[in-house]
C-alpha cells in the first residue's frame, strides 16, 4: 500500500474511532482525521505537480534531442546547397576530361590504322616498283616514326645495301642516317657489314698482288658495277662512323665492329678503346693519335695500308699481332693519302709504342 492508501486508511480509522469515542474527545479525533486528510490531499497534489514535472523535463529533454538532430539537419541541408553546384562542376570537368581522352584515343587510332596503311603501301610499293626512288619518298615519313623508325630504318638499311645506284645511296643514306651519331651507329655498322659482304669478295678475287691494284677484267659487268657502288660508298660511312668514334661514349660504352669494313678514311684521334675488333677490315686509313689501348678481341683483324704506328697507345697484345702481320715498310704507301716513312720512322714508332705500352 503507498503513503497515499496510507494516509487514508488512518483517516478512516480514525473517524471510527470518533464514533466510539466519548463527546469530550470527538473534537480532537475529527480535527486529526481532518487533518490527516487535508495532508494526503497536499500529498496528492504535490505528486501530481511533481509528475507534472517529470513531464514537462522529458518534453525539454526531447525538444533539447530534436533540436540537436533538426540543427544537424539543417547545417547538412546547408553543406549540400552548397555543394550541389560545385559536385556538378566536378562532375561535368570530369565527363569533359573523359570524353577528350575517348576523342584523343579514337584520333590516334585512326592516325595510327592510316599509318599502318600507309607503311603496308610502302613497303609494296618498293618491293614492286623498279625504280627505287618512288620508294625513297615512301620511306621518307616513317624514319623518325616512333611505331616504324626501326622498320623504316632496317628496310633503308636493305635498300642501300643492295643497291648499286652512288645517287641513290646519297639520298637515302643522307634522309635516313645523316648526321651519324651514337642514336643510329647500330644502323649504320649494320649496313657497312652488308655491303662488306656484297664488295669484300670481289676486292679479294680482283686484287693483283702484282700491281698491287684491283684488276677490273677478273670481273663480270654486275661484279664491277657492285664493286665500284662499294667503292664509291665506303669511304662516305666510314668518315660517318669515324667522326662518331671520335666523340665521348654513352656511359663508357664499348661498340661492336666485328666484321665491319673501313676503307680510305682519316681516324685521326678516334677511340676504340676496348672494342671488338676481330675480323674488321681497315684499307688505306689513317689512325694518328688514334686510340687503340684496351684491346683484346682482334682475331682476324686486317690492317691493310693503315698507319697503326702513329696511334696514341695501342694494346700488348694488338701491338704485337700487328707488328708481326702489318709492319711498316719504308716507302709504302699508307693512309688516305699515301703517306710514305722512313725506316727511322718506321722504327721510332714502333719504339715509342713498346715502350709507352706497360
């Protein structure tokens, strides 16, 4: 029973207690229950004012909760109005970005499918036509193509090689290779290799050790037309590829010239510090101030009239192969110009180099 039951309880027992009770105390028992029931009706109304309260915390409390969570709202309203315009620029620069890629992919595409084309054609046209310099122009757009420079370049190298026509190799060699550097070396010892195939031979077949001169009769009409393109030819690459080897290498870079063939050209001051040298042909070259120290692969190596002495330093080993096989011999012709020595000279030379060489 709560304090409210309570209080009601003794206000009824003692109202019948009133009634049993004699007149002197009547009084005072009815004042008690009167009072006991005026205090339980205070009571009442101090639990209803107090609910009242409760009522009226929890409305506060919940308007404080929703308050909060209407001003969350609201600043989130306010975060996306702003926002709204700057998703959309976003949005839009980004479609913009992706469009222009599609548009720029699709335009290579197509340039590259015209250029694919374009390649095919050429290299029909100078497989078909019989006259090269149809091909020449055909072949001039792709030498400096990304997709086809080496294409272009190795066909140029085949063409050149397999020509016979000096006007021929001036154009060609000049738009594909000129100016030789360390880029293109590769391309150009490539070709000397080739034409050394096709023009060595026939130098050995008509050589006359007689005459010490090439005997033009030893030859068909197409060997002689071969031979004087080879002839012709040769000293230009090889001045190209001379004036490379005279310049600093990429990153202290050997260079392989195995099998290549140099004829009448000045090496004055060119470094082959190293290289592979085993059966390269060098006729009629000058090689003053050259290089030569480091040298260790030069099986086969033919040094013909070549002023090898006049180098700056030449290695143990080298020296002494071409001391024995290409000696100098006083008043022989040597070099470019046919530079001739003397026996003191020859033999300064040679002295000079032993004792330089550790």
């Amino acid at each position: 029973m709560d304090q409210m039951e309570q209080l009601r309880a003794a206000a009824s027992s003692l109202l019948n207690k009133a009634q049993d009770a004699p007149v002197s105390e009547l009084a005072s028992a009815v004042e008690k229950a009167t009072g006991v029931q005026k205090l339980s009706s205070d009571l009442e109304k101090a639990q209803v004012e107090l609910r009242k309260l409760e009522l009226e915390e929890r409305k506060l409390q919940h308007e404080n909760e929703t308050a909060t969570k209407r001003d969350r709202s609201e600043r989130i309203k306010d975060y996306v109005a702003i926002l709204a315009p700057v998703l959309t620029m976003v949005t839009l620069a980004v479609t913009l970005i992706v469009q222009y890629r599609q548009f720029i992919r699709a335009e290579k595409d197509k340039s590259e499918a015209a250029l694919d084309a374009q390649w095919e054609q050429t290299v029909k046209t100078i497989s078909e036509t019989s006259k090269l310099p149809p091909g020449i122009i055909a072949l001039h757009p792709f030498l400096n193509s990304p997709k086809y420079g080496e294409r272009a370049k190795l066909t140029a190298v085949q063409l050149l090689a397999n020509s016979t026509d000096p006007v021929f190799f001036n154009d060609l060699f000049g738009a594909a290779f000129v100016p030789v550097d360390w880029s293109n070396l590769e391309f150009v010892l490539k070709l000397d290799r080739a034409l050394g195939t096709r023009g060595g031979p026939l130098i050995s077949k008509s050589w006359n050790p007689k005459t010490q001169t090439n005997d033009r009769k030893r030859l068909n009409p197409q060997e002689v037309m071969v031979l004087d393109y080879f002839s012709s030819v040769a000293p230009r690459i090889s001045a190209q590829v001379g004036s490379v080897l005279k310049t600093p290498r990429p990153n202290g870079s050997t260079v392989d010239l195995s099998a290549t063939y140099f004829r009448n050209a000045d090496w004055r001051g060119v470094d082959l510090s190293g290289d592979n040298i085993e059966n390269m042909w060098l006729a009629w070259m000058g090689l003053k101030d050259a290089n030569l120290d480091k040298i260790t692969q030069f099986r086969g190596a033919v040094f013909f009239h070549v002023t090898w002495w006049e180098a700056k330093s030449v290695s143990p080993e080298l020296l002494e192969y071409l001391a024995t096989n290409y000696g100098c011999i006083p008043g022989a012709e040597y070099g470019p110009d046919g530079d001739k020595f003397t026996p003191q000279q020859c033999a300064d030379a040679l002295d000079r180099l032993r004792h330089k060489t550790p």
